[in-house]
C-alpha cells in the first residue's frame, strides 16, 4: 500500500493493521473463516513434535484423555479473552492495560512474545527437515546441517510474504492450507488405521521407561505440557478474534479452531509416534520420516510436501498475529517493519536451533509466563471490573496510568503466580519439587490458580479496590 492514503484508507489500514477499533460491519472474519485461520496456525507440524514427546510419557489412551481434556477444557481461558477482543474490536494487549497500566503492558506483552516466538522457530525447522528429507528420497545430497536451517529461512521468508499483505492475504492463504491440513490429517489417520501395528501401538506403554509407582508422575508431566501448549497462543489472540463479525463466532471459533483440531492433531501426533515405534522405527518427533514409512515414498512425499506448504501459511498467520498487538507499543510504526522485525527473530532462531533441543524448557517458560497472565486479564475484567471498561482512559492517559504506568497489584500478583510455579517445579531440570500439588493441578494450573485468587483477593480491601477501580470516575462503559 502506498504512503498516498485517503483518510477512509489510512482509517482502514490502522483498523487492520493498528490500534484503531474495528466496526462490526467492517470485520471480516465469519465463522467458517475464524475456525480456519485458528485452525491452521494451531495444526501445523509442531503437533506432531508435541505428539512426539507425549509419547515418551504417556499411551494411546492415556493420551487420548489427557490431549482432549487440557485443550477443549484451558482453551476456554482462550475464548474469554478473545470474547473480549470481539466485543470490542480491538486487540486484547489494548484491554490489558486497565490490568497491568500503560507501561506495565509493554513488559509483559514482550515477555509473552519472546516466550512464545520459539513455534515459529519449530514451524520453521520443520519445514526444513521435511524438505530435506524429500530432496534425500530423490537422491540429492543434503548431509550439510545448513540445508536445514537454510530451508528454514526460506519458510521464514515465504511466510514474511504473505503476511506483508495484510489480513486478507491471511485469510485466503490460511482457508486454502486449513483445507490442505484437513486433507493430510485425514490421509495418515487413514495410514495408520491400516498400519499392523496399530494394535501393538494401542496396548504398550510410554516409549519411555517409567519407574514403577512413577506413572501418574509421568502422565501429569505429558499433560502438563498439553496445558503449556494451550496457553502459548494467548499473545496473539486478540489481532485475530478483532476482526470477528461477533462474540459468538469468535468463541467457537477458537473453542473448534484452537482447541478441538489441536487435540486432534496433536493426538494424531502421538498415534504416528506410537505406531512408528510398535513398527521398529526411530522417534525423532519429525513427520517426514513416519509417513514416508507409513504410506511409501510416493504418497509419504506427496503427503509432506503439503504439509511443509503448509507450514508457510502458518508462519504467516503467526507474524501477521504478533506484529498486530506489538503495534500497541509504537503505534506510529509502519506494519511492515513490525512484521519485519518478527521474522528477522525466528530467523535467528531457526538458526539457533536451541529451540527444538530444549523444548521441554521452551514449554515451561510458556506456562511460567502465559499461565498468570492469562489468570490475571480474566479475574480483572470478568470479575473485578465486571465487564466495564474506560475506552477513553486506554487509548489516553487515564485512569490506567496507575503508579508510573505499572498496575502493583498486578505485579504482585503475577510474581506471587511465577513463585507458585517455580515452587513446585523446576522449569530448568524438569524436576518436579511438590509432587501431590502438580500431579492435582498440573504446575502452569497451579499458577493460574494462585496468581488469580491473589489478585481477586486483594482487590476485596477497599483502599485497593478503590486503587484499581480508577476507571470508575472517567467513565466506564458496559460491555455486556
């Protein structure tokens, strides 16, 4: 778009790339379109690198229930806060600061960013690894590691493409993989119905040994990681639900986008792990080698080309996501060089790759991060504020200015959630220090738990109360 805008352009522009409320007839997402754009950024092939590693902790069945328990139940902390955005239509990072205050948002936001940004290195990672793979089957040779990385920027890349043109580059590119992803889940689901060893699969245990006694221990560690997961697309969530012709859509629209196909594809994920080990294969937490085994080399790579395509879609959902609710920091940045900026970050992750080798860190500092912060946008605005919100004091120096831009008791309370986390495991060494608390909650429950009762409960004492409730005096406006 050129710098020659009309006022109804540039107002345009900013509704969709900025900070600048959108309309309801101006919103462009529906239903179908909400579950599709939710839908491909939540099933690209990272599932199965988290399908992978729950393998390694718990079974089929095992798996089954706690894959579609944590997602379709968590993913409902999602939904609220994308109901907020849709009421609104702005994005959720905006409404965060009647919770954290004017500064006390740009801390977290980019905390919650840097937290989460590592999908983008795996999406990018694995693109490559598919590639590679598929180059090797026809006989090229690919035995530098930089083929990989290499092929991992060029997703990167790819992605940056589409999402340098705006919302509705995204949402046509996103319709067409979803139905792409839809297709391949289907064709291995299909592979492994057929598999001999799908029944050897559905009988034995974790792929990892579990000491006796050690079992619930081990299945509460796989489905904490299942609750990490959930929680890793809060970030992004409200540039996304924004643009949601209503309430309704947007929370079933994440509920079956975000939360049901992730369960699935998650759980399909740890099917293809389970089967490929009954079969003698090696679990290396990367698709391409499962289906090619799994359905030869002709549909094994017609199959994962597809899904490496994919995985273009999905990174541009992702930049186009975080560089919209970056935008609340510098709103005078162009979109164009916040979007950028992101690719330039999992650019240089892809080429760490340190991401993939300590995934199990990456996951707890996920749940460390976007479990009190999620606890804590909910309790202020459903429960504390009751739904009533100062439009004016978030777009101004306002009500939300608080001490020096910082909501204190929000601090407190998201640092009283962050000790309960690590109190009860270590993120570092996977070490799990109060077993009865995380086999009940899991660690990331536990901490949404005591961040939100800390911050409800010392909003009852009036003189705090009175503190946070600022925004009574400027001019709240209901938004139920």
């Amino acid at each position: 778009m050129g710098d020659n805008l009309t006022a109804a352009e540039y107002a345009d522009r900013e509704a969709r790339f900025g900070v600048v409320p959108v309309l309801g007839k101006e919103r462009m997402y529906s239903l179908f379109d909400t579950i599709f754009v939710a839908g491909s950024y939540a099933i690209a092939t990272w599932c199965y690198f988290q399908g992978a590693s729950l393998a390694y902790q718990m079974s089929m069945v095992q798996a089954l229930m706690s894959t579609f328990g944590v997602c379709l139940s968590f993913i409902i902390l999602i939904c609220l806060i994308g109901v907020m955005s849709s009421k609104y239509g702005i994005d959720h990072w905006l409404l965060s600061r009647a919770v954290w205050g004017e500064v006390g948002t740009y801390i977290v936001l980019v905390a919650a960013m840097f937290s989460t940004w590592g999908w983008g290195a795996i999406n990018a990672q694995m693109f490559g690894e598919s590639l590679v793979k598929l180059l090797a089957s026809a006989g090229a040779d690919v035995s530098s590691g930089w083929w990989v990385k290499g092929l991992g920027i060029l997703c990167v890349v790819l992605g940056l493409l589409v999402a340098m043109r705006g919302a509705g580059a995204v949402r046509v590119a996103t319709r067409i993989m979803g139905y792409l992803l839809v297709a391949i889940a289907i064709g291995v689901v299909v592979l492994i119905a057929i598999s001999p060893d799908l029944g050897a699969a559905w009988r034995q245990g974790p792929l990892a040994e579990v000491e006796p006694g050690q079992e619930r221990a081990a299945y509460m560690l796989g489905t904490e990681w299942n609750v990490a997961f959930v929680l890793s697309w809060f970030p992004v969530i409200g540039a996304l639900t924004r643009l949601v012709k209503g309430q309704r859509q947007a929370h079933w629209g994440l509920w079956v986008g975000y939360g049901f196909m992730l369960a699935a594809y998650v759980y399909i994920g740890v099917s293809v792990a389970h089967v490929s080990a009954a079969g003698g294969a090696e679990i290396t937490g990367d698709p391409t080698a499962y289906l090619l085994a799994l359905g030869g080399p002709w549909l094994g790579s017609l199959t994962l080309l597809l899904v490496g395509v994919a995985n273009v879609s999905t990174t541009a959902v992702g930049l186009y996501g975080t560089s919209i609710s970056t935008k609340i920091l510098w709103p005078t940045w162009r979109y164009e060089y916040v979007v950028g900026f992101w690719a330039v970050v999992v650019g240089v992750l892809t080429l760490w790759g340190g991401v993939w080798e300590y995934y199990a860190t990456f996951l707890a500092v996920m749940g460390i991060i976007n479990g009190p912060a999620v606890a804590l946008l909910l309790v202020d605005y459903w429960i504390v504020r009751r739904r009533r919100l100062s439009l004016r004091s978030i777009y101004e120096h306002g009500a939300y200015r608080y001490t020096g831009g910082i909501n204190i008791v929000a601090i407190v309370s998201f640092a009283i959630g962050i000790a309960a986390f690590v109190l009860v495991y270590n993120p570092i060494d996977y070490v799990v220090r109060v077993q009865s608390v995380f086999n009940a909650l899991t660690v990331s429950g536990f901490a949404i738990l005591v961040s939100g009762a800390a911050y409800f409960l010392l909003s009852l004492i009036p003189p705090i109360r009175r503190y946070l409730l600022r925004d009574r005096a400027a001019g709240s406006t209901a938004v139920c």
